[in-house]
C-alpha cells in the first residue's frame, strides 16, 4: 500500500517564528523530510508552503517537487485579496509538482476579507481553471458552505479534520453538528490531517477515534485523506502512519488504501503510480 501524506510543510527560512506548536527551527528542507518520511514507510507527500513564516517558501516547494516528482507535489498560494492574480489560474498547473491552491485563512485579517467577500474572484476563477482549493474551513464553515454551494465545479477541502482548531479532545470535536452536513456537498473533501494534535492522551489517541469514525462516515474513503502536517505533531511520523494503518477497526481494505493517499490523488488530479 503507498502512503501518500495529504500536508506537510517546508522552508528555508524564518521571517517570524513558525505559527502555533511547529517546530521553532530556522529551516526545514525538503531533504529532510524525506529522511523522516524514509524512516515512517511514506512514499510521498503534498508539501504545502507556509508563506507566513517563509515567503520563499512556494519556490522552495516548486524546486523540491521538480528534483523529487516520485515524491512531491504541491498546493501552492498567491496573495489573495488582488484580483489581478486571476491571470495566473489558467497555467498554474504548469508549474512542477503544482496540484491547486491552498490559503489556511488562519489569521483574524484574512477571514475579515473572506466575509466581506474581498476573496469572491478566486471561487469562480479557481472552479474555471480546474484547480482543487483548500482552506481551514472548520473556522468558517457556514462561509465554505456557501462558497461550495454557490461553486459546485469547484473541488474543496477542509484541512485538519474541520475540528476546533485550539480544542483538545471531546471538546475539539464541538462542531460536528454543523460539520457533517457540509459532507452531503459532493465537491467537498476533507482532510484528516494533524489529528494527533488534537489529544491530550498519548498513543493511539483513543479519544479521537469515535470521533473520526463519524466523520470518515459523512465523508466516506473517497473523500477523506490521511495527513500529518508532522511539524507540529506530539507524536513520531511513524505513530502518526499507524495511528491510521493499525489502531483504527473501522479502516481496513480498499477504503484503508484511498485513506492513506489513492483518493487524495484522484481527488486534486496527481497523476501518481501506485
């Protein structure tokens, strides 16, 4: 089974400490995380550039996804509040490794241009030119699910399993309720990425599992992508793998190996070899 992991990042540099509980280091290239994606068993990953700590970081993406295609591809990002970047949609893909796009809109500014509908080019723009989009949807979801009903060309995906970003365990998952039903929008994906992060118990995270289980129900193994975003994990790369290949009862077979990378792939058009 290949292991392909939905978001990592890589850098080069560090304008500003990296955000949240990344690793506080001044750089982390693209060499290695392939030796920790070597020593977990991941065969390939989707680097995502973290463009707010390095600015570079969407070039060092690029570079490393043309040195390494078996093992790179990317979800890359332009400054999204000028609609002149819409020139660029048409021939993004053109880039090596370069899958769609990826804004987290983490950051309060950011979502203020959202709501005030300051970012309304890039839905119509992106679902023209085909390119699959992602955002941290699970801090703005009656705002996704609009953009997702109103776009229904345009593939999306929730990163970090949609869940309350700085909650830990059962309160993390507060927001189910409105969650799951953005799963019924067929143009909409999730991902399952950074789960760990979201337990304060060590090792298998048994707290998280019932919980997932409900949203790989609503999302179904075509539409539900196994991540780790490792630079930010409590736990090692290869826990992260297993928490997933091994700890869970209700994921196993076919729907195991889309999980861990097969419809990821289909879903943001890498064409990769399994």
């Amino acid at each position: 089974m290949k292991i392909i992991d939905a978001q990592v990042h890589i850098w080069g540099q560090t304008i500003k400490p990296p955000t949240g509980a990344h690793r506080k280091v001044a750089k982390f290239t693209a060499d290695e995380l392939l030796k920790e994606m070597d020593e977990a068993g991941v065969d390939a990953a989707l680097i995502h550039p973290p463009a707010s700590w390095d600015p570079d970081s969407g070039a060092l993406a690029v570079a490393a996804a043309q040195k390494y295609p078996d093992r790179f591809a990317v979800m890359g990002q332009f400054p999204p509040q000028d609609p002149a970047n819409a020139r660029l949609m048409p021939g993004w893909r053109q880039q090596p490794g370069m899958k769609g796009l990826r804004w987290s809109l983490l950051y309060p500014d950011e979502q203020t241009l959202l709501h005030e509908g300051k970012l309304d080019w890039i839905w119509p723009a992106a679902e023209k030119a085909g390119l699959p989009v992602a955002m941290m949807g699970g801090l703005f979801l009656s705002q996704f699910r609009r953009i997702a009903e109103a776009h229904p060309q345009l593939k999306l995906i929730i990163d970090h399993c949609g869940l309350l970003r700085l909650e830990k365990d059962q309160a993390a998952f507060g927001n189910l309720d409105e969650l799951l039903p953005v799963a019924k929008l067929p143009n909409v994906a999730i991902k399952a990425t950074g789960a760990p992060g979201y337990s304060t118990e060590p090792y298998p995270f048994r707290n998280l599992h019932s919980g997932l289980q409900r949203i790989f129900d609503a999302f179904g193994p075509d539409r539900f992508f196994w991540g780790t975003d490792i630079t930010r994990m409590p736990c090692s790369y290869r826990q992260c793998v297993t928490f997933f290949t091994e700890e869970l009862p209700w994921l196993k077979g076919a729907d195991l190996e889309k999980v861990m990378g097969r419809a990821l792939c289909k879903w943001i058009g890498w064409d990769y070899t399994f």
